[in-house]
C-alpha cells in the first residue's frame, strides 16, 4: 500500500486550530487513531480521551471496560461525531486524531456527512434512555420517523417496522404500546425503545454503552441475544461498554482496557482473562462482578480513586495505586 497523504480540514470540529496530518485510509473497518478529546474548564484542561487507538472488524465485537470516569461514554460519542453537535455536556470538546469507518474518515468528514451515517450506518445505545428519547412524541413516531429517515416507505410500513422492533426487544402489546409516549414506560421498558431505535436500520456498526444496566437478569439475556442475532444476520461490528464482565466474556473478541482516558491493555478476549498483563486489569478483574463466578467469592474494590483528567500522574497514570 502506498502513502496516500490526506490533508485533513478542522479536526476539531468549530473549536479549535487546524490540525493537518499526513495519512492513509484504513483498511480496517472501523480504526480509531490517537484520538484525543479534551473538554477546556475553568479548572483546566480536561483529557477524557488521551491518545486512544484501536481497531475492529465487522461481525466483531469488541469489549471496553474501565471504572468510572475512564472515558468509554466520551469514546463512544465521539465516534458517532456528536461532540461537535453539543449534545454533551457545557463544554465545547476538542477531539483530534483519525476516526476511519468503511474507509471513511469522520472527525475531517463534514457534519450533514456523519449525520446521515448515524442512524443508518452506525448507531449507539445510550447509557441514558432518557437523553435519546424525545418527551412530546409517542414512541411510535419516534420510531417510525427513524426508520423513514433512511427508507423510503410509507407510513404504515415503518410503523409495521415499529412494531416488529418493539416485539423483538420484549415490550409486551408492541401494537397498543406504541401511541405511548417515553414517560408512561417504566426505566427498563424505556431502554428497550431506545434498543428498538438504535437498531431498526441494522446499522453495521452498533455502540451499546452499558445496555443491560438497568434491566433485570431475564431482559438482559434477551437484549444480549438481540444484539447477537443482528450481528449474525448483517455481519455488524458491534461495541459493547460494560462493568459487568460476564457480558463481556460471553460476547467480545476483543477487549480494551481504559485507564484515565487511555488504554492501559488490549488484547483478546481469552489473553485478558486468562493472562493479562497490567496490574490495573487485575484489579478490574477482582473488583467486578461476574456472572460466571460463584457468588461467595468476595470483590476486591481498587483501592484509590480514579486519577484526575486535568493533571494525569506521569508514567503509567496507574502507578499511584498499583498494588
Ligand atoms: N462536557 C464535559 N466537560 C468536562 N468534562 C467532561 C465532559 N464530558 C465528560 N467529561 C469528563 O470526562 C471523563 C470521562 O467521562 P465518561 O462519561 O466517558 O466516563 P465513563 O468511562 O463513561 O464512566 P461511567 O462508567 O461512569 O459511565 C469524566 O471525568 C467526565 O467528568
Ligand atoms: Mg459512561
């Protein structure tokens, strides 16, 4: 392959100086290089992500674990570009580095360019169902209104398309539900609409940040399965940020280990269980529960607290608390 030089436009989206980089596309089909995404404060400058790469192929899952604060939620928005479109938080994000999808690079990409990706090509499952639901409308416009964005059909088709969804992701009377709006649905049920939605345009890339959290052991097998079944059927990449381990055993590949807002270990699935090598994934290991542990082993939480975004200790961030 030859050096193709890319000269890159404003990588931080509107904030921010202009940042040329010397590049090639990426053959992989989706490739985060050094991304970086820093929030300026009034205390400082906040390093969420800080240099992160990694890389992942379709019909792939890839797992990312780190306690909270680490920056998976941060990843993850920034690779469906939605910092720049202020949806996070006050602060202004500054995100640099190189984010390839299907040999297209998105943080150069212009915005009405990424929007149309998001939705149909990649989509995401919030932490949060309450943030990606609108309170005004019926689940059923919501949902039908996203599968039309991407599809020319009529309305009774995607509301026929709706109802499916609805049913897959176990909401009983999917067809009566649906006139519904997002505040008569319980916490559980609402974060299976927001399943429904993000997964009505079988988008090829699929990020589910904590998905099943909220949801009880049952729902979250079934909600699990879904995910594998989409990927079984259209050969989706999926992205799977969880604290629980045992999802992350049964589903990943691969799995990324943030510390700080960087990757302190990557590896395989069965080289980070079985022979991890970073002392902070040891003690992730001991502090999560798993659900194919037996339940009288104790936890071992980390002991200290995540380190500070704005002055990261030197070295391996991790140090001050490594055992
Ligand atoms: N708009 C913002 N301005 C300033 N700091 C921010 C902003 N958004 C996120 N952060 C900070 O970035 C860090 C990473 O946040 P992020 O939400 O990615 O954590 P997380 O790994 O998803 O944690 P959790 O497991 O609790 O969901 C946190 O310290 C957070 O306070
Ligand atoms: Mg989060």
């Amino acid at each position: 392959m030859t050096d193709i030089p890319l000269q890159k436009g404003d990588s931080t989206g509107e904030a921010g100086p202009h940042v040329p980089v010397l590049s090639r596309p990426s053959t992989a089909f989706l490739d985060v290089r050094d991304l970086k995404v820093h929030f300026p404060t009034d205390d400082g400058l906040v390093r969420s992500v800080d240099g992160l790469s990694f890389q992942l192929e379709k019909g792939k899952t890839l797992g990312i674990v780190g306690e909270s604060g680490s920056g998976k939620s941060v990843t993850s928005l920034a690779v469906l570009g939605l910092h720049r479109v202020g949806q996070y938080g006050r602060n202004k994000a500054r995100v640099s580095g190189e984010i390839w999808l299907n040999g297209k690079e998105l943080i150069s990409a212009a915005p009405d360019e990424v929007r149309r990706l998001r939705g149909r090509d990649m989509s995401m499952i919030f932490q949060d169902p309450l943030s990606a639901l609108h309170p005004y409308f019926s689940i059923g416009a919501q949902l039908s209104e996203a599968y039309r964005i991407h599809h020319d059909v009529s309305k009774q088709a995607a509301k026929a398309r709706a109802v499916e969804m609805l049913d897959r992701v176990g909401i009983p009377q999917p067809d009566k539900r649906i006139s519904d709006h997002p505040h008569q649905f319980s916490g559980g049920m609402r974060q299976r609409v927001m399943i429904a939605m993000s997964l009505i345009n079988n988008p090829e890339l699929l990020i589910a940040d904590e998905p099943t959290t909220a949801l009880d052991v049952t729902v979250q097998a079934q909600i699990l399965d879904l995910i594998r079944d989409l990927q079984k059927e259209f050969g989706s990449a999926v992205v799977i940020i969880t604290h629980d381990l045992g999802v992350v055993a049964e589903l990943a590949d691969d799995i990324l280990v943030m510390y700080g807002g960087r990757c302190v270990e990557r590896g395989t699935a069965e080289k980070i269980f079985s022979a991890s090598q970073h002392p902070y994934t040891w003690g992730l290991l001991g502090s999560m529960p798993r659900m194919d542990r037996e339940r009288t082993e104790r936890l071992n939480p980390i002991k200290g607290s995540p380190p500070s975004l704005i002055n990261l200790p030197s070295g391996c961030a991790f140090h001050p608390r490594c055992p």
